[in-house]
C-alpha cells in the first residue's frame, strides 16, 4: 500500500515507477537462488571426494599410484571450473541486482508507521537468505578450485622428486664408467712412455760390414 501525503503527479508516478523496478530487481536477483541450491550439494560431494583423496595423499608408493591419482584431481578440478563458469555470471548478476534494490530502497526515503512493517525489513527477510546461499555455493566452488590446485601442485612436486631419483639411479652407472676413463688414458700414456724409454736405453741397432780396401803398389 502506498500512501500519498501531498505528492504531485510526477512525484506519484516516479514513486510507483521505483517500485515496480524494485520487483523487477528482486526477481532478477533471486534467478540463481536454484542454480545455488542445485549445485550446492553437488560441491558438498566434491568436497567429500577431495577430502578421501588426500586422505590417500600420504600412502602413495608407486608412480603408476601418483599418476592415477593425478588423473583423479585433474577430472576433479575440470568438474569445479565447470560449474563456476555456468554460475560466475548468474552470480555476478545477482550481486549487482541486489545492489539495485538497496539503491531504489535508498531512494524512497519510507518512514515506518507504527504497527507496520517497512518495505526494506519485508524485503531483507526474502532476500538476504537467497543472497548468503547464492554467496556460500560461490565461495564453496572458489575455495574447491584453489585447494584442488594445491593438491595438483604438491602431487606434481612429488612425481618430480620421483622420477628425478629414478633418473639419478639410472645415469649412476654412466658416470662411475665416465670417471673411470681418464684413468685408463693414464695409464695407457705411461705404459707408451715406459715402452720407449726401454727401447732408448737399449741404443738403435747398427750392422757393421767389413770394408776391403785395395792396398797400393809401389814402384822402384
């Protein structure tokens, strides 16, 4: 009910105008309030399954373990980021209708009667529940995609490790045959030293041959 105290026909009409638009923004803000509710407990069973996945965070042995369980957060955080970008706009949306209703609320200026309740008191009880839902199932997605990106991270730092070690085992063996070379070298160069140091001290090999020379005749 509206009560006009003195307004003329502008401010009569601007004042019915205001509030037919402060219904129009109430039903647009409360558009996600089903989204919320259909994807709540949707994120509550995410939740549930990145909780027992961690749980089995601590037991993994093998790489084949590391790489399933990798797959399995990875499905995890494409089914997250799923739902955030169906409900990131509607969301969006719904903060920023809700924002207009307090601003045409601001605008009408009411004043309580007694025994009556005012327009913003009736409309707070109706839309601040949807609102907070609406908050809590975008904050529940958020805080999912940011641990499930820890999860991701730590997993990856873990098979790193692992396959450095095994990489570290494998090149072991290469590198105590690569020390063991210039030792042989070495050795080879001081038994080639060795061998023509003998050969010098035994002297070169000289023939010698017998040489006739004609002897010379004298004449007296």
């Amino acid at each position: 009910m509206v009560y006009n105290r003195g307004l003329c026909d502008f401010q009569t009409g601007r004042t019915l105008q205001r509030l037919l638009d402060l219904e129009t923004y109430r039903l647009l803000a409360l558009l996600a309030l089903p989204e919320a509710k259909d994807i709540g407990p949707r994120a509550a069973r995410l939740d549930k399954e990145l909780s027992a996945i961690m749980d089995r965070f601590s037991g993994l042995s093998s790489t084949e373990d590391k790489y399933r369980l990798l797959g399995q957060l990875t499905k995890l955080a494409a089914t997250v980021e799923q739902y955030r970008a169906n409900t990131n706009y509607r969301f969006a949306a719904t903060r920023a209708y809700h924002s207009l209703v307090a601003a045409v609320l601001t605008e009408l200026r009411e004043e309580k009667f007694p025994g009556m309740s005012t327009m913003t008191k009736f409309l707070e009880r109706r839309l601040l529940p949807a609102m907070r839902t609406c908050q809590a199932v975008e904050n529940q997605l958020e805080s999912l995609s940011r641990r499930i990106d820890r999860a991701i991270d730590l997993l990856h730092a873990r098979v790193d490790v692992t396959l450095e070690s095994q990489n570290q085992k494998v090149l072991a063996p290469m590198n105590r045959y690569r020390d063991r070379r210039p030792c042989r070298r070495y050795l080879s160069l001081v038994a080639g030293t060795a061998r023509q140091a003998r050969n010098l001290e035994r002297g070169p090999a000289v023939r010698l041959e017998a040489t006739t020379y004609p002897l010379p005749i004298l004449r007296i």
